[in-house]
C-alpha cells in the first residue's frame, strides 16, 4: 500500500491533460468509455427523486459499481470515486448525499456487507486504504471514515451520528523547516478495528491504531486512544472504561 499518496499526488502531473487528470480522480480508470458510462449513469439517474430515482439507481449503479447485491436502495446525489472498487453486499441502504470514495492506487477499496445502512450526508474515504463494514452496522447520518491503511468494521455494529473514525498516519509537528502538509507518516499504527456488536455514541472521535473488542459501548463525545476490551463501557476525553456490561 502506497505511503506516499495525496490527492494531489493521485492524479496524473499537470503536464497531462485536465481530462486525464479528471479520469485519475473520479473513475481510476484511463477509459474514455468508462468515463462517459459513468458521467451518463451519474447525469441520468443521482439526482431524481422519489421511487423512480431509486429505480434507475438500482438498475444503473451496478452498471460502474464492482459488485452489487439484491434489493439495494441507493439515495440520491450520492459522489461514486473510483466506483469499480466499491462493493456492496444484498439488503443495503445508502442514504442521500453519501459520499463512497475509494480512490487509491493500491488498495481494495470500499466493501459493505449485506445489511449494511450508511446514513445521511456521511463520509467513507479510502486515501488509498480499504474500508470494510460487517453484516448489518449501522453508520448513523454526517459520520466519516477515513483511512490511508484500514478501517474495519465488524457485524451489527451502531455507530451513532457526527462520529469520526480515523484509520492512517499523522503529521510530524516536530520541525518547523519541513511545511507539515510535507511531513505526513501514511503508514500510521495500523489502522482502526471495531469487532461485532460495538455501540458508538454520537460525536464519537476513534483514533489510528485502535481496536474495539466486542460488545463495547463508547459514550457520546467520547475520544477513543487506546484499545478496549472485551464488553468494556467507556466515556471521556480521552476514554476511559468506567465498567463492563454483565
């Protein structure tokens, strides 16, 4: 997996020709076919409304997505980037205005798992990472999920609105000679992982990585830095367990 990548760096150097570039950014694909299938299925059917748009999505989509399940229902004006990356598993709802990028050299991209809801106006970024969320979790409405190595996401998780999860690297402060936008560490600890049966309250902040044992409760606005066990009840800043559920 790159350590190196930006969105900046991503695309094609400004020598190559800005469709080129645009190619880079939205579809990861230097395919002018692919190009316009996926500019003629966006135009046509992302921002109708009502169950005719939800009809031409479920038709369309799958035609530029890399694999969709049964019964699917995709809200309108979602952003698709690098959609042939991006799979979705049977029995899913995606929300209006939900933002799927998988964008990325190296990586695997986006995978939900059947039953998986995405809600509102949310955020699942890859940055050349891979994003996996587990059978039936719920990701509430404006959530992100960003990543330059992993974040995964196991089965009948709750994640509760405005929460953040960040999966990547960080910038060095240290050393003022060097902008810090140029002193990013890609490789991080490792990414975040969230086992079965995790309940995040809202405004939820969990940090690269962490991992969250089954069945733990992370109260609302809490900051998650270090790992937590098994059934464990946290909260704070950052979060501390104050017991175990029985």
């Amino acid at each position: 997996m790159s350590k190196s990548y930006k969105i900046q760096q991503s695309v094609s150097s400004g020598n190559d020709s800005a469709m080129r570039r645009y190619m880079d950014l939205v579809t990861g694909q230097h395919s002018i076919t692919r190009l316009l299938l996926h500019e003629f299925v966006i135009m046509v059917s992302s921002k109708r409304s009502g169950a005719l748009g939800i009809w031409l999505r479920k038709i369309m989509y799958p035609w530029i997505l890399g694999e969709v399940g049964k019964n699917v229902i995709f809200g309108s004006c979602m952003t698709l980037r690098h959609p042939h990356k991006i799979r979705i598993g049977d029995g899913a709802i995606i929300d209006e205005n939900v933002n799927l990028d998988a964008k990325g050299n190296n990586n695997k991209g986006i995978n939900l798992g059947p039953g998986v809801f995405v809600g509102r106006n949310s955020i699942l970024s890859c940055k050349d990472g891979d994003i996996s969320l587990g059978a039936n979790t719920n990701i509430g409405f404006n959530c992100v999920l960003a990543t330059t190595s992993s974040i995964k996401l196991g089965a009948d998780n709750i994640i509760a609105a405005y929460t953040y999860i960040i999966g990547g690297g960080n910038y060095h402060i240290d050393g003022i000679d060097t902008p810090m936008a140029q002193a990013y560490d890609y490789a991080g600890k490792g990414g975040v992982e969230l086992k079965d049966d995790v309940w995040l309250g809202a405004h939820v902040s969990v940090l690269d990585g962490v991992t969250i044992e089954q069945g733990c409760v992370v109260s609302a606005g809490a900051v998650v830095t270090k790992n937590l066990a098994q059934k464990s009840i946290a909260m704070g800043m950052p979060a501390r367990v104050i017991r175990t559920r029985e």
